[in-house]
C-alpha cells in the first residue's frame, strides 16, 4: 500500500462525504487508524464520529466491521454510505437466512467496504472473522460494554472476544458519554489497553444552562415557550404517561405539543419524528427513546421535566440542542421527588451501587453554587479554568467567602488519607470523630485529624461537594466513592491558589408543590 498523505484524506473527504476539511480532531483519528493502532474516541454526538472509521475502510484492503447496537438505524446508516458512493451492508436478526448467505459472501469476497453488526448477531459471523477479510473494527457506542456506563448492554460483553482472535486487526471504539471510569473499563474489557485516546472537548459553549425547583412546572414550561415562539424543542420526562399528560396540557394552553415514546406504534413514532425534523411540530414530549440518531440541528432548547438519572444522560439529551451552534437553552427541573423515585427504580437492579453514585452526582449538579458547566466538563475529566458565563449561576452568582483554609484542610484531609476513603470518612477525619471506623485504622493518628471540628457535618458536605465540582478534588466512582487529589489539589495544597467557597445554605423545608403530571 502506497503511503497514504493528507492530500488523499482530503481528497476522500470531498469526494464521498463532500466535506472540504475535517473537524475537530477528525484528521488524527482516521491517520491513527490507517496506522492500524486500536483507538478510542470520545466525542460529542454530533461530533462526526462517524467518518473517523468510515473514510479509514475506503483504504483498508478487507472489510471495516462496524459494530453497533441501533439495529433500526443499521439500513439508515447504510444507505447513506451508499448515497456517498460507499459500498456497504448490514447484518442482523432481523434478515433471512438467505439475506445472511448473501452478506457472508460478500465479506468473503470483500466486494463492500463497511459491514454493521448487531453485537448479539456477531458469533453468527465467527467462521469469517479473520484477519483476510476484516482490515478494522468499528466498535459504536462503546460505552455500552461497560457496566459503569450508563447504557449497559450484556451483548456488547461478547466484544472482548473480537482483538483475542484477531489481534493485528485495529479497534476503533467510539462513545459520545463515557465519564473516567467508564473509559478505562471500555479499554479494558476490549483489550486494547494501549489504545490511543481521543477525547474531543465536552464543552457545548452555545448550550445556556439553567435549574430551576420544580415548581408549577407546567405554568413555567408555558411562560417559557410562549417567550419563544417559533423554536423547536424537547421536554423529557420520566414516563410515558407523563409524556402524553404534559402534551395535553400544553395543547390546552395552545401550545401545539406532540407525545413521544416506546409505546407508541411504529406508525406514530415515524410521524412524529418526522413532523418534527420537518419543523411541521415543533414541540416533543418525550421519554428518553426519542432523539437517538436524530439529526435535527435547530432544536433551540431542551427542557428535563424530570431529572435524568445521571449526567450522562443529561448531557447526551441536552446535546441534542444547537447543533448548528446558534445559542440554545437548556433548562432541568429539579425535584427530590424525583430523586426519590429514581432512587426506587435503581433499587435491587444490576449494578446497584454505580448507579447511586451516579444519581448523586447528577443531584450535586442540580444543587450547584460553582459553574455548572465546569461540573459538567469534570465529570468527564475535562477541567476548565474560567467559569463559564452563560449558566445560570455564572449569570446570578451566590455570595462567595474565601474558602481557602477550608479547602487546604479537606485537600489535605484526603492527602494523607492516600485517596482511599469516601466523602464520609474524611468528614470524620476532619471533624475528629470517635468511631469505630476511624480507631480501627488509626486515623486519630492522622496530622489533619479533628483540623475542622468547628464546622458542622452537613456544612463540610457542602463544602467537598464544592471542592468536587470546582476539579479541587474528584470522586473515584470505579473505586468505592473514594475522594482523591487532581492536577489541580497542588496549587491549593502547595501554590496557596485562592478558593472561592459558598455559604451552605439553609436547605429549603419548602418540599415541592404536588403536581398532577
Ligand atoms: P456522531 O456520530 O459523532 O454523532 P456523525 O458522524 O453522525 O456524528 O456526524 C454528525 C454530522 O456532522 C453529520 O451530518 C456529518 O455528515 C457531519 N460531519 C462529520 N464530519 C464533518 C466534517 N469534517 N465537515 C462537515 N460536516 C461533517
Ligand atoms: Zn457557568
């Protein structure tokens, strides 16, 4: 193989995608994979994964085997490919075994360029997975073969098989969510541990930002709509009911809203979908089924009636706001009420504890005193040094003191704890408190020790999560919860970097009015 410059990429680019340069880190990735080094990428929906794996196959001697979960969408993909000039197939349950033959065939006669495989319909193709026919594996929404992702699927285990048996074969795994921990799972469970990483900014600098307590809801989700006529939005909520109850609703106030979700019949989800691609409704109450593969850039804002149940999810659906860049809102109803109810649907499921965690810290998100965004972007190891400007705590911030003693203590509370213990035990450490816990570990001993007893238990809780959501410090999910430093500890610990705390607030007694919906 001639080696391959940038003038072919771009070439490639113009000619099957019609695209004259690439974005982001698009170049990299594709010149990564050409090299045949496995890779994961980490980009925002949106981003343009897809040509990362897609413009590599036209160059690729064998088949590029293209691993995804969106059955659905498979024969979309597909026939874009081919709209492009780009020979490519798919194969799934949902064929014949004739159609099955057919595309064995072609793989063995590399007369396509790209295959897309249902993960569960993988072993079906073992007989031909060998390193004469594919030259690369796509692995799509990779975050689902690890169960600290948040859309764990057990077909995507079956993964890990695919670098054993072809081992000189290069994986391109790609996710648009996938916080730390979650990454490195992913590396591991598809054995590509030295895979290079790409990981593009999270930061959707156009997306505003806001929380509000979930109060009168429908009243306020009127006022805002009405304050925008003309725009395309979503509103999330938690059930299918909900859905349908928040339209009526709304179409009552005439405001023309259209339900969305899994019950609805194929027909009416079709319709719907493509009413609102088509601008002909512009308003969708939905549960979180809608908005996978959608691609509608103008959608100016989102609206989470009911919290989502980890950032993850929030950041995938607000995602789905501003693809064109234009500025667009987004705007999550807080509620412990739903928290509560979130807690319930995540008792005795799989992976119990990760997801409590996550929960938590999608609450800590929703309570926030520091940029959100900065939030946002640490929770998946992007640290930014300014605020943000454009959420609703930069726009009206709360009163601030210098926290910064306060912080040294907690830094180096964690310091000497080596990173090994969750938020509680630290507050004990520091408050010097007598139990068992700490005796048995002899943490009486520690230097910090009993350095913050003047202040309550509660407030200290206040000021870690602050700490946390200011990238002073980060919670080790993957690691029991564990507090540990980050890059940015030192500069508090060491340089005497100024920390700005807030007051804990008295916390509100006022439980949200009971709504019908
Ligand atoms: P993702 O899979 O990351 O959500 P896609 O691969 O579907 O994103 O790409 C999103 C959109 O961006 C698509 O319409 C795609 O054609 C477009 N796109 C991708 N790369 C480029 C590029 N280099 N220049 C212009 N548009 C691009
Ligand atoms: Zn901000």
């Amino acid at each position: 193989m001639e080696p391959i410059v940038e003038k072919d990429l771009l070439q490639k680019l113009k000619s099957n995608f019609g695209y004259d340069s690439f974005r982001l880190e698009q170049q990299k990735i594709i010149e990564n994979v050409l090299a045949k080094k496995d890779t994961l990428v980490i980009m925002p929906t949106g981003g343009g994964k897809s040509i990362c794996f897609q413009l590599p196959a036209l160059f690729f001697e064998g088949i590029t085997l293209v691993i995804s979960p969106l059955i659905a969408l498979m024969k979309d993909q597909v026939d874009s490919l081919k709209a492009n000039g780009i020979s490519a197939t798919y194969f799934n349950s949902s064929q014949t075994e004739e159609e099955q033959q057919h595309v064995f065939d072609v793989i063995v006669n590399k007369e396509v360029r790209l295959v897309y495989v249902a993960p569960e319909s993988l072993q079906l193709l073992q007989n031909i997975l060998h390193q004469n026919y594919i030259s690369c594996i796509a692995i799509d929404e990779a975050h689902c073969i690890s169960s600290w992702g948040h859309d764990f699927r057990p077909s995507y285990k079956q993964l890990a098989f695919l670098k054993k048996s072809l081992p000189d074969v290069p994986v391109i795994a790609l996710t648009a969510t996938a916080d730390k921990a979650t990454q490195e799972d992913i590396l591991e469970q598809l054995a590509i541990p030295n895979a290079t990483r790409f990981i593009s900014s999270f930061n959707r600098e156009n997306i505003a930002l806001e929380v509000r307590p979930a109060n009168d809801r429908v009243q306020q989700i009127t006022k805002f709509i009405n304050r925008r006529p003309n725009e395309s939005g979503i509103i999330y909520c938690l059930s299918r009911k909900a859905t349908e109850q928040l339209a009526a609703k709304l179409s009552q106030s005439g405001i023309d809203a259209r339900p969305y979700h899994a019950g609805l019949s194929f027909e009416e989800r079709a319709e719907t979908q493509e009413s609102f691609i088509k601008d002909d409704v512009q308003i969708i109450c939905a549960t979180i089924a809608f908005g996978m593969g959608i691609d509608k850039s103008n959608v100016r804002w989102i609206i989470h009636y009911n919290m989502p149940k980890n950032i993850e999810g929030y950041y995938q659906e607000i995602g789905r706001a501003g693809r064109d860049g234009l500025p667009s809102h987004a705007l999550l109803f807080h509620s412990y009420a739903d928290v509560i109810q979130l807690r319930q649907f995540i008792a005795n499921t799989a992976n119990q504890e990760v997801q409590e965690a996550k929960l938590e810290r999608m609450k800590q998100f929703s309570e926030a005193t520091v940029c959100r965004r900065k939030i946002l972007l640490s929770y998946f190891g992007e640290l930014i040094e300014e605020n943000c400007g454009n959420c609703d705590v930069c726009k009206n911030p709360p009163q601030f003191f210098d926290g910064t003693v306060i912080a040294q203590k907690a830094l180096s509370a964690i310091y000497r704890l080596q990173g090994k213990e969750a938020m509680g035990t630290v507050i004990d450490v520091l408050r010097g408190a007598q139990n068992a816990a700490i005796l048995d570990k002899n943490y009486q001993l520690l230097k910090t020790y009993g350095v913050g007893k003047e202040i309550s238990w509660r407030d200290w809780q206040h000021y870690l999560i602050q700490l946390v959501n200011q990238g002073f410090c980060q919670i080790a999910f993957h690691l029991n919860n564990t507090l540990q430093l980050t890059e940015f500890s030192e500069k508090v610990l060491f340089n005497g970097e100024k920390v700005e705390l807030t007051t804990p607030i008295e916390i509100s007694k006022e439980s949200p009015k009971q709504e019908k919906v």
